[in-house]
C-alpha cells in the first residue's frame, strides 16, 4: 500500500515484481482458455495424445459429410458413385465368401464359385436402389446377394444374434451410423456388432443429412415406437449383406413358396408370424426378393436374419423340385371352395409340406397352380378379402398343428405357449 501510495505510477512496483499485476491477470485467463478448450474436445484428444492410458472411443465421429466411409448411407444425389459401387461389391463379396459361394481372398484359385462377370470385375456394374423408405434401402445387384441399409437396435440385436449363432450363410454386417449424442450403451452395442473401427457417429448438420425424412422428421424405429421401446429416440443404421441364397434342397420343410410377392409390409409380417410357427424357409420369386430390405427387417422385427431363402428364377421350376423332394404343395386362394385343415401326415412327412402365395393383385399365376396339390382358402362371413400376410398366417396356423416337436418327444429350449380365440393352448417350436 505504501509502495502504490509513493508511486502512482507504478514504475517502482514494476522494476520489484518484474511485470504488472494486470499482466498477470491476462495470462491466468488465457492459460483458463485452453483449459476449457481442452475439456470441451477431450474425446477428440484424449486417443491422440495417451491412446494407451485412456484408451480408442467405441464409435468414431465424422464431421465430414463428404468421408467416404459414409458412402452407403448417402442419398443417391449425394454419393460418390465409383466409391458407392466399390463398397457395395466389397460388402457382398465378404457375404459370399463367407457363404462358400465365391473363392476368398487365400484361394484365389478355387473353382468352388461361379466366376465373377466381366461387368462386375471391370467395375462398371452400377447397384440400383430398388425403394428407399423410413432410411431402409434394398440395392439390386448383380453379385449373388442382396445388399441393403437396415435400421433399428432390435433388428441390429437381432442380425448380432444371428453372427453368433453362425449358419451357413449368417448376415456379414459391415458398418453401423448412429447419433453422436447416443448413450454409452448404444455405443457399445454398435462397436461389438461389427468389425473394429466400423462403428461411426455423426452429429450436427449431419444428423438432418442422414436421420432425417424430406419432411424433416426425426426416423425411428417404427415398430419400435409403437411397442413403446427405450429405443424410440435413438435412431441408427447399419449396412448389411443379407440373404444369400440358399439351394433349394438345403432348406428344412415346411416352406413358404412367394409367386410374387411384392410388399415389403406384407413379407416381414410374414416371415414374423412363419417364425412363430416353427416354419424359416422361403423361396421368393425376383420380384419377392426384391422386398427383402430394412422395411422388411424392422417389421418382421429381425427375425428375417434367422430364416433362409431361395431365389427362385422360376417358381414353377422350384415347385416341381419341390414335388419330386416329396413336399405336398398347398396353394392359397380365395377362390378355393376347400376350407385350409391341418396337414395330413403320414409315416415321418409331418413337415413335408409348402404353402404357396401370389402377388397381393394377382395372386399365385396359372402355371404354378397347376403343380399344386391341393387348393385351400380361410373361411369368410363377410368384408372385403384379408391381407395377403394374415390370410398366410391362419393357413400356416392350421396346417402346421401335426408337426412333430422334436424326434425324441422333447422340447426344445427356445418354445412357448399360445393361446388364441379358436383353439387350444398349445406348444410351438420356434426353431
């Protein structure tokens, strides 16, 4: 006090502390600056500097719209479409290797696989996205397989579970795209689903480009939503290499036989209510196929990665193997004046049997009706004709009530009990 009292100027206290006092209030604020900096971008950080001590995030962030990791999950008019391609046949490359289908990349001279067109190994060959609705895409190639952007935690749960279970041909799933605001959870479950380093996030002017609809609503699970799951607000899409198509005598009767088939809607109820009843096998006709996409998944909630298809380039070729397999083939049409009844089972046949299904418009064609065995319909007192996809449940429900559980008399793990209107409790298989 003294020293400010005889030197106003300051000059004294100066040339005693070595800089002013108000220097010194300047360097703790900046040095307060960087230090809040620091904290505010310590995800970015933090693997940068001492990896080893703290360790790579779960889910890497991309800030660039134009990353070419992001290339299957952009819109048509905004991707690279050489990059697009190249990822596209990567991912179903890996599928149908995986498959045993097309030679890997330790045995490039294996003969086990038909040999890859000169369009597709030239690299002109140009995936076309058949639908793209609520973020689910279906791409129309010609590589063996389809390949698609799917959506949802309860179909990536699902499409996990089935990778775990293995198979002969599991979903290759390849990347996954959430929020960056995501919880850790969310996070975690996207890094272990697929390979190291293929978990990324965005967030920002990002979120709009990629989870956001052109009326700019946020895209959710929709079957979740509806359920009231913890998952409605969390939205995520993950790239996907699923089905392959499995040889007609590889699938395990009874089969659901679709002469085109068309809605996305009406396949995943489908393959849902057909998974409940014991029955995973399906031989789609080209247009059928083409319905396999996210739609699809999210309304059969996952249950799509556990069944297996056959694609059938005629389906009235694939009835005739089917009849000369020994499987009884049931076509269902309204016109039937035959009600559907449980199969008819002889010695050891129990599951010797297909449905056949048509289009929502024209139903099953001509040719395919006359290879079936027998026609049969659900009975109506009134209305309009029911959905393609109920209509199949009941007959799927009344033909399968002869199945045989297990061959020893026991029950599987995965069973449950149903009970309805218009019939007994009773145990189904599941598997």
């Amino acid at each position: 006090m003294d020293d400010a009292l005889s030197d106003p100027s300051g000059i004294g206290w100066r040339y005693r502390h070595g800089r002013p006092r108000s220097r010194n209030w300047a360097t703790l604020a900046m040095f307060a600056t960087v230090y809040m900096l620091a904290l505010a971008t310590r995800a970015q950080l933090r693997p940068l500097v001492l990896p080893e001590l703290c360790g790579a995030f779960p889910v890497q962030v991309i800030r660039d719209a134009s990353d070419a990791r992001l290339a299957l999950y952009r819109w048509k008019t905004r991707r690279s479409p050489e990059e697009y391609t190249r990822q596209v046949q990567g991912l179903a490359d890996r599928a149908l290797q995986k498959a045993g289908l097309r030679p890997g990349p330790s045995d490039p001279t294996s003969t086990s696989a038909a040999p890859r067109s000169t369009e597709v190994s030239s690299g002109r060959l140009r995936p076309r996205m058949l639908r793209r609705r609520s973020g689910s895409a279906c791409f129309e190639t010609e590589l063996g397989c389809a390949v698609g952007i799917h959506h949802g935690w309860e179909c990536l749960r699902q499409a996990r579970a089935a990778v775990a279970a293995g198979g002969s041909s599991p979903p290759v799933l390849d990347s996954v795209l959430l929020p960056q605001s995501a919880p850790k959870e969310f996070q975690e479950l996207a890094a272990a689903s697929v390979p190291p380093g293929r978990a990324f996030s965005v967030g920002g002017k990002l979120m709009r480009e990629f989870f956001y609809n052109s009326a700019g609503l946020l895209e959710v699970n929709s079957a979740e939503s509806e359920a009231g799951s913890e998952d409605d607000e969390v939205p995520c899409r993950f790239a996907v290499a699923y089905p392959v198509p499995r040889p007609l005598a590889a699938l395990r009767p009874p089969v659901v036989v679709l002469d085109g088939l068309g809605s996305a809607m009406n396949f995943g109820q489908l393959i849902h209510s057909a998974r409940r009843l014991g029955v995973t096998s399906f031989v789609a006709s080209k247009a059928a196929w083409s319905a396999l996409n996210g739609r699809a998944a999210v309304v059969s909630h996952g249950w799509l990665y556990h069944a297996e298809f056959h694609l059938a380039e005629s389906v009235p070729v694939a009835l005739e193997q089917l009849r000369d397999m020994g499987v009884r083939l049931y076509a269902a049409e309204e016109f039937f004046p035959v009600p559907v009844s449980p199969h008819r089972p002889g010695h050891g046949d129990s599951r010797n049997w297909a449905l056949v299904l048509g289009a929502e418009d024209r139903g099953v064609s001509s040719e395919a009706l006359a290879l079936c065995d027998e026609g049969i319909s659900v009975p109506q007192k009134r209305g309009a004709s029911l959905n393609v996809a109920t209509a199949a449940t009941l007959c799927l429900h009344e033909l399968s009530r002869h199945m045989q559980q297990e061959t020893d008399g026991t029950l599987s793990q995965a069973t449950f009990i149903e009970t309805n209107s218009f019939t007994q409790p009773r145990v189904l298989s599941i598997l």
